[in-house]
C-alpha cells in the first residue's frame, strides 16, 4: 500500500471542488472587499456568501462570525477578546486542564495582566464535572472555555450542560470547537454556547482560515487593530481566497456530516478492536463512547511514541503522537497527565484520526504492520518486560 | 461638550471594543430602523466619538442630544428627528 494518511487531526485534504472555488480569489477576481466600486463590492458579496455558509454548518447566523487566520486565532480572540472586554465586570476566567495550546497559553497571558485563572481538573477519560465548574464560578468569574472535544484524546465534552450552568450564573461561555467542526454535528443553540472557535484546516479548507462565532451584543476587544473590517472587530483585508475556500468546505462538511460520522466511526471501531486484539499493554486514551468518530488513541507501554510514528511512516503509515503542535516538543503532555497517564506511559502515545477518504483495507494494513512496529520497539526497549512500578498504575483496557 | 443625565433611550447600540469609524456608520443603519421622535443611546469606549459623533448629527440633520460618561463608557444621545 502507497500511503495510509490517519492525521487528519493535524491537516485534512483540500479536495479539487475547495481548491477551484478558491482559484478565481487569486487571479483575476483580485479586488479587495472594502473599497467601494464594482470591482470590490462583488468580492465582499462573495465574502458574505461564505459568512453565510460558515453560519449554517454550525446553526448560527452570519452576522454572528468573524472570519480569522486560524483556530488558535479565533481561541486568542475569544479569551482575551471577552476577557479584556469584560475586565471591569471581573477578572477570572476558567478553562479545563485539557485545552489546547492557544487556549492555555492565551489564559497563561491574562495571568500576567492580573486575570485569575482557574484550571479545572478532568476525570480519567478527560471529562469536565458540570459540579466542579459550578463550584468555580465566582463573583468575578467573566468566561468560561471549554473544549468541544479534545485533539488529543478524542473525549468530546458534556458542552450544553456546562455551558446551562454558565448561562444561569451570567458568566460567557466558550468552546473549542477545532477538533469538533466538520467531524460531528455542531448546532450552537444545541450547545448554549456565547462563542465557538472552529478551523477550516479540520474539514477540508485551506490551512490560514478559521473563524469565531460570538452571540449578539457581545463585546470583543480585537487583537489587530486596524480598520473595520469584520465589522471593526478584526482589522486587515480578508483572506478572500481562504474565506472562499471555508465556505465551499463548509457546504460539503454540512452535506456530508452524517454519513462521514457513520463510515469513520465504524472504521475507528475495527481499528481499536483491531489492536485489542494483537497487540497487548497499551491503554486506549479518551472516553470509550463519548469521543469523536474518527478518533483512535492509543498509549502503548515501553517505547516511545515519536519513534513508532516514524517507524509507521516508513510503511506508508502517517499518525501522530498527539498534537501536532506539541509533538516536537518532546514534552508530556499536559492532556495525558491531566487524565493521570503516567509519564514513561504518555510517551508512549499515538493517535489516528480517520476521515471518510479512508477505507478498510487501509485500516487491515495498518493492523498488519502496528504490531509488528511495536513490537520491533518494545525488543529495543531496556524497559520492555521488566517490572518498572509506574507502568503497574496504569490500568491497560 | 454637552454632558446629560437619566436621558431616556428608545434603542440602545453597543459598540464598545469596536474599531473607529464604526461609530459614524452603524448609528446612521439604526436609525433608519428607528420612528422620528425616538432617541438612541450609543455606548461607545472611543474617545473620538464624543467630536466625531456631534458632528456627524449636525452633517446628518439628526439631534445630538448629549453625553453621559460611566465607569464603563461613554454614552451618547441623538434623537432622530429626520
């Protein structure tokens, strides 16, 4: 088999239909959307037509989303943007321990403004207590965010639950949905939710496009300054051929969600059912039910996961060992040791992240060559069968 | 500067963190939706807006009624009278 590509976490395909949409935006259909003759004004009509499709995948109205270059810029808008909005309403905010970088670290950055934040702990599957939020609510308390479902694990959270109880406290609620869009139905009425980060890069869209759904009259300090476009809320001239290029990928993830859910989810299930069977210590990270369709992670016990994705890719096989933008750090991972996988076993992490372009034989390949690519490890391993107490408190399902 | 108090506002426009000149064109949209008579409150945090938008009413024959200043933002009155 050429290639089996199982990291649509990090990147997705851009099919042909995305890419001749968009190619028009970079020739001649060059205007820019703010100027006030024919030749721009068609363009922000395009511009509003995508607005519109971006809104209907996730049930919103288009006046309710601000187009940006990036999910982590849509997650750097919403925390800081509603923090620093707010700042004379409170100065707390409360994440989970399991947000993603652009989360963390963008609450890490209030911190030193003052901000008060309080991390919240997960149970062992990466699932946030509705009590627990309930109980960090202060006075002060002025956002909530919390993922939709974790890039890493795949655990997608109770949302319209935890989101209720923000509601009845008055305090904004957001949530993560990178990992989520495009992967599985998102309604934001369904959710509750005041904002919703999503990025193209997930389902199909270019990479450099992403967007931020806000409710009404919410206010939002921008991050770049500038003139108004997004309706003053983020400077810069559009992204036209990105923007075009979401809004087709939004129109096929809209058309297509339900039958990709189903066709990735019963790839997933022969995968890790897959593994249980040839291959033994390993533990499956995540909710076993409540976790994203195409979502498959996997610790396995002495050996190290960057050496297992290298050794896949010389067979043709392409994962991850977590998030794509921490892989190279050659850190834990702050997700697996908040859901209590001890360290020598979080090295051991992958993950495969199935699309609906995937198809059973490439599931039968990669259960032909996984247990052979560790098991060639685990016979390098100094560690691999003796007894090394750490790895006796992590349960192998 | 004309400042004022307990100024009633029929309609209210929210534009605090919103980059300049939002000010000078969303009040003209909602005024349009609006009955000659009735007054709208704009709340803005842009120091600009309180030359910018007395400005914009006499240009725009609209009736600026005043301002108001809070621990928030500035709140500014034009009663529509086109």
């Amino acid at each position: 088999m050429d290639k089996v590509y199982l990291d649509h976490a990090s990147a997705t395909p851009v099919r042909k239909r995305v890419i001749d949409a968009m190619l028009p935006y970079f020739g001649e259909q060059f205007g820019n959307p703010s100027v006030v003759y024919d030749m721009g004004s068609k363009i922000k009509l395009v511009v509003e037509e995508q607005r519109a499709k971006v809104a209907d995948l996730i049930g919103a109205k288009a006046e309710n989303i601000i187009f940006t270059s990036s999910g982590a810029e849509a997650n750097n808008l919403a925390i800081k943007g509603v923090a620093l909005g707010r700042q004379k309403k409170g100065n707390h905010i409360i994440i989970s321990a399991i947000e993603h970088h652009s989360v963390l670290n963008s609450a890490r950055f209030l911190e030193r403004l003052d901000f008060e934040v309080t991390f919240l702990q997960v149970d062992q599957y990466g699932i946030v207590d509705p009590e627990r939020l309930r109980s960090a609510i202060t006075p002060e308390t002025v956002l909530v965010s919390i993922m939709h479902a974790n890039n890493e694990i795949g655990t997608i959270e109770p949302i319209a639950e935890l989101a209720s109880i923000c509601r009845e406290k008055g305090v904004f609620f957001h949530t993560d949905a990178v990992a989520s869009v495009g992967n599985v139905k998102v309604d934001v009425k369904e959710l509750n939710v005041d904002l919703l980060s999503l990025s193209g890069a997930s389902f199909g869209a270019p990479k450099g496009i992403g967007a931020l759904y806000f409710a009404k009259n919410m206010r939002l300090m921008p991050l770049i300054h500038g003139g108004i476009q997004e309706n003053g809320r983020r400077a810069g001239t559009e992204n036209v051929p990105g923007i075009v290029g979401l809004g087709a990928a939004a129109e096929f993830a809209r058309e297509e969600i339900l039958e990709k859910t189903e066709s990735v989810r019963k790839l997933r299930d022969l995968l890790i059912a897959g593994v249980r069977e040839r291959i033994d210590k390993f533990k499956l990270t995540g909710h076993p039910v409540q976790r994203l369709p195409g979502h498959a992670s996997f610790c396995f016990e002495a050996i190290e996961g960057e050496s297992l994705v290298f050794l896949l890719a010389q067979a043709g096989i392409y994962a991850n060992t977590g998030s794509a933008c921490a892989s190279k750090a050659l850190k834990t991972s702050p997700v697996l040791t908040a859901i209590g996988v001890p360290p020598a076993l979080a090295q051991g992490s992958v993950v495969f992240t199935i699309d609906k372009s995937n198809y059973l034989e490439e599931i039968e390949y990669v259960l032909e060559k996984l247990p052979v690519a560790v098991d060639r490890l685990r016979m390098l391993s100094p560690i691999w069968g003796k007894e090394v107490p750490v790895y006796q408190e992590a349960a192998c399902t | 500067m004309k400042f004022v108090k307990d100024i009633h506002a029929d309609e209210t426009l929210d534009l605090v963190c919103r980059m300049c000149p939002m000010h000078l064109l969303e009040p003209g949209d909602k005024l349009k939706c609006m009955k000659k008579g009735q007054v709208l409150q704009v709340l803005t945090d842009y120091d600009g807006a309180l030359e910018d938008i007395p400005a914009w009413c006499r240009k725009c024959g609209e009736e600026f009624i005043g301002i108001e200043e809070d621990e928030e933002c500035y709140k500014i009155y034009i009663k529509k009278t086109k």
